[in-house]
C-alpha cells in the first residue's frame, strides 16, 4: 500500500504538480491480476436481467468433440473464429430474472467446487452474484433447462445442502422422470452416461428433491417465461422464452453449444449431445426460427455476456453478439 | 432494505425449509437498474491492458453520417448488424496499461461533464477506473492519438485543472502543431473545425500545456508502446502498437468509428474524418495488415471491451469481437 500512500500524497501536493511531471522514483503500479466481476444486466420490457457468468473450461481440444466431423476441419473452424485449436474454451452462463419481483435463475453453473478441479476459472456464479448485489438467499425460483453438470450441480453447496434456500426448483418433466428412472440407469452404457445418472441421483435428493416441480413445454412456468421443448441435446432438455411488453429474448440453454463451432455447423454432432439426430433437428429448427424472427438468443455457452442475433451464413448460421452497452 | 432481511431471516429458518417452498408474501426483489462497472483485462505479454469504457453516445442517425453514401444504404448497413436504424450508438473506450510498473492511459474520454448533456450515458471514465481499482493520481503518463474531444477532453476537470495531477502528457507532434497554429485556425471553416480549433485551445492550456511532450512516428513513447502514424481522421492522427513478449494488441485510435460500418465498408467516408481520401487509403493499408497478421485490434468506437481480429469479407473486412475472458 505504500505506493499507493505516496501516489496519493503526490496527487495532493501543489509543490509537486508545478513540476509538470511525475518526480523520478514514483513507486511502480502493482498489476491488478484481477478480472472485472462477470455480470452483465438488460432489459426485456418490464424483465432485468442479470446474465452472471459461472466462469469458462479450458482442456485440450478432444479429437472426439465432433462425433461427425474431422479434428482437422474442427481445428480449421476453431482457427477461422480466431480461438485455441490447442485449448477448448467453454463458458458458463446462468442467467437471473426479475419479473414482477420475483428473481428467478435459469441454470445455476457448477456449484462451488466447479469443474475438472478448475476452482477459480469456473465455479463463480456465486462470486458474480454478489458482485451483481444479489444473494442466493434472495432466488425465489431456479428453473433448470437440463441434467447435465454445469446447469445442475449449482444447486448444491458443498455440503449437499441447498444452495438457494428459499427456491422452488422447476425442472423439464421429460428430463426429470428420465433421470430419475431406475430402469434408465441401469441400461445406461458406461462412462458419460452412468456419471451424468450417479450425479443426478446426488443432486436430486435430500432437500433439493423435496423442492422441485416439474413443468412442460408451453407452458408460462412463472410470469413472462415460457418453457419450450427443444430435446435432442438430452432427452428432456427445454429452452425458455423470455417476454414482456412486446420483447423477447429466447434462452436457448445448450440447443448449440459455442457458437462459433455448432451454430455456424449446425449439422455437426458434439460429443455433448444425448440423442445427435434429433438434437440436429431441434438446431436447425430453432436457428431458422431466430434468424428469420430476428429473434434476440442468450445462449449458456456462448462468450459472455451471452446474448446474440444469428442470421443464416453459408450452410449454417452466423452470430453476431450483441454490443455491451454501457446503460441499462 | 426490510424485504432483504425478512429473505435472510426465511433462508435460515429450517422450519421454513421444510415447507419446500418460498412463503408467500415474500416480498418483491426491487430492479437493480444499474451497469456492471465498464472495465475489462487483458495481458500482452507482460503488460496488463485494462479497458475502462468512458460511456456511450447515442444520438439520431445523421444523414450526412457517412458523405459518399445513401442513408438509406447507411441505415441498411446498421440493419444488418443488428444495430437499430433509427439512433446511432457510439462507444468510447480510452485503455490504461501497466507497462514496467508505469500506468499509461491511451486517450481520456469525454471528461467529467460527458458529451451532448448526456453524462451518465458517457463521462463515466472516472467511475469506471475507480470500479478498476485505480485513480486519476495513479496514472504517469498520458498518450493522445489526436485532438478530439471524446479523446482529450478527459485531460481537464470541470474546475480547469488537469485530471491527472502526476501525468506527462505525450501528443502527435504534426497533431499539436497544427490546432496550436494561428494561421491555420484562422482559416478553419465555421462549424465543426472551428469549434474544434476552440476546444483543442481551451483543453491545451494552463497547466495541461506545460504537461505535453510531443512525438513522432516510429518512436517507442513508453517502453513497449510505439506510436504509429495513421493519419486522415486528423491531420496528425496516431495509432499505438502494444508489444511485449512477442504478444502484440494495435490500439487503433480512429482509424475507423463503430467497426460495423467502416471496416465493412472502409471505402465510406465518416463526417468524422478531416481529410478523407488520406483517412480512407490509412483505413485500407491498417486493416490489411491487421487481417494479414492476424493481429490484434483495440478499437476506441468498438463495443466494449473493445478487442477484436479482423478478417477480409466481401469489399471490406469484418470484425470478430474478442470472448470476454473470465480470468486474465
């Protein structure tokens, strides 16, 4: 802090400032080390939201990323939209909404621990929640799009008790019932599968399990916010519709993964997807339905703060992110 | 700040828990209604780039915005980024760097009393480099592409003292001589040149003139920061290329506005520019070399944070916004 002192005193001083410059020896600035805090808000008529990033995954692009395409022509995607073809970069983004004064999280991120032991880089939701002034304490409902890891293991603290005390979980029923069949896990093929089930019965139990309800497509599950079905990416999994006051903004959870790769290529196939064919299906539905309504999308794994238009490019689609703006 | 406590008071009530759901009556959660704080990080090597957004600037799509172009053709470009037609959205984004322990800030931004009555919506330097965990006492040096007042008029309070008490201030030796020079502000045109000779002699006196140490091309101003000759926008207009440990970033300046108009289209000629022709054959040989290096582009009017590649596209070339990075 001496540095700082002696600046400080330095910007005080008349006798200094007549110099016209800085006195030699002026103490070095210590790097900040620090990122901003990862929280971005708008508005979509009468609903603010609060896009709050979980934080990004980085590892070694897999030569398996894309079930149906080669790793060179996925390095050669990855180079033309200027990322890593070394290292893969995935982003996590819950979003929180206030309707009607009701806070609602959409997802919740990896939960304390994160993930692939990478504490620090993911698992921050919390962090940037209460950069954004809010509390988990303060979350009236968490909606949750799917049964994978990043969107689900946030409902826990570490010590398997909720991690939103006063929420009620609303889950796709399809999704639910899936996971939660025992004759479904046991004919689950090792590996992925029988992980992505031994998670869930571990998060979906105790006193989470207690507060969970589960909704269909087309229904509004709280004010503003309609649930639609969009499956493939698992077998259950649903995207949201976000209106108020003639705007929309459509959450499309993991209908594409990184935009870069799977809205530009929306025939490839990521390892991520539970059934390809018709997670395919739903791709090309929904980014047709974007592109031609103009249709703002706030995508889980798009680059923060997440929120994009597409329009049709080649043989797929193209985003453009939507600019940050300085206001709300 | 009562409904607060009664959501702490229910989140650590087990009796509550146990009901499963939140008690009705909770009270509504009220609109945060405020920004993240506009600043950003990244390294180049060794040095550490904080983005620090001034604001933004929104006003009516002019029609003489762009001089060799239909507004119609204009409003279609803007379309097509998915920006609106209607109001034109311009960002200011000056860049302070740690380099060797010296903290230089590139430009300044419109200064406390922000641009057309709109402070708040711009003049949000100051507040933005507090959220970052600096102030105006910490910055050693002060380097100006050129004479604009979204790009110097930060170098003074309101109160006509310098902003940045400890600061040198480092200019383009063509771009002082030539609004310092009586003979040339004689003949400048009424209008906009004229009031800009006025606020380039109001801004560069007192005790901000006794400040300025002027450059020239070619030269390293600050270890790691050289000035590079990019004229047009204004008669002595300077980029500044960024390199450290074989990382490089090319502050751009101005040598385009908003990315989504003229560097797809840098043969359109912005009412910003002072001498076009000169302004549009820097746009074309800058953004050549950027697409062909693959370099790095910081950008003054880009949408925050401001970091993008570039590549050719069409007539023209097309940016690539930079992920935000949750660490740095």
């Amino acid at each position: 802090m001496t540095q700082l002192t002696r600046r400080t005193l330095l910007g005080g001083s008349a006798a200094a400032l007549s110099l016209g410059f800085p006195a030699l020896g002026h103490a070095a600035a210590p790097a900040a080390g620090k990122q901003a805090p990862g929280f971005y808000r708008y508005k979509v008529g009468d609903i603010e939201v609060t896009v709050v990033s979980d934080g990004v995954n980085r590892f070694k692009v897999p030569d398996e990323l894309v079930s149906n395409a080669k790793p060179a022509d996925v390095k050669a995607a990855l180079a033309a939209a200027f990322m890593s073809t070394e290292m893969f970069e995935n982003t996590y983004t819950p979003v929180v909404l206030n309707t009607a004064g009701k806070l609602v999280l959409i997802d919740t991120g990896t939960g304390e621990a994160g993930f692939n032991g990478s504490k620090g880089m993911n698992g921050q939701f919390m962090n940037n929640l209460a950069a954004a002034g809010m509390n988990a304490g303060m979350i009236d409902t968490v909606i949750i799009s799917h049964y994978h890891g990043d969107h689900v293991n946030g409902l826990l603290k570490t010590d398997n008790t909720p991690a939103f005390p006063n929420a009620e979980i609303l889950v796709p029923a399809a999704e639910h019932r899936f996971w939660m069949d025992d004759g479904e896990m046991s004919r689950a093929p090792k590996g992925r599968m029988e992980g992505l089930f031994k998670n869930n019965r571990r998060v979906f139990s105790g006193d989470v399990i207690k507060r969970v309800k589960t909704y269909d497509s087309g229904k509004e599950v709280v004010p503003g916010i309609t649930a639609v079905s969009t499956p493939g990416h698992s077998i259950g999994h649903h995207s949201h519709m976000i209106s108020s006051a003639g705007k929309t903004v459509f959450v499309q959870g993991d209908v594409t993964n990184v935009p870069f790769l799977f809205a530009r290529n929306p025939g490839w196939h990521p390892a991520f997807d539970q059934i390809p064919a018709q997670a395919e299906e739903t791709r090309r539905k929904t980014y047709d339905m974007l592109a031609t309504d103009k249709l703002m999308v706030q995508g889980f794994h798009y680059p923060f703060p997440s929120v994009a238009y597409v329009e049709k490019s080649g043989t797929g689609y193209r985003e453009t992110m939507v600019p940050w703006n300085p206001t709300i």
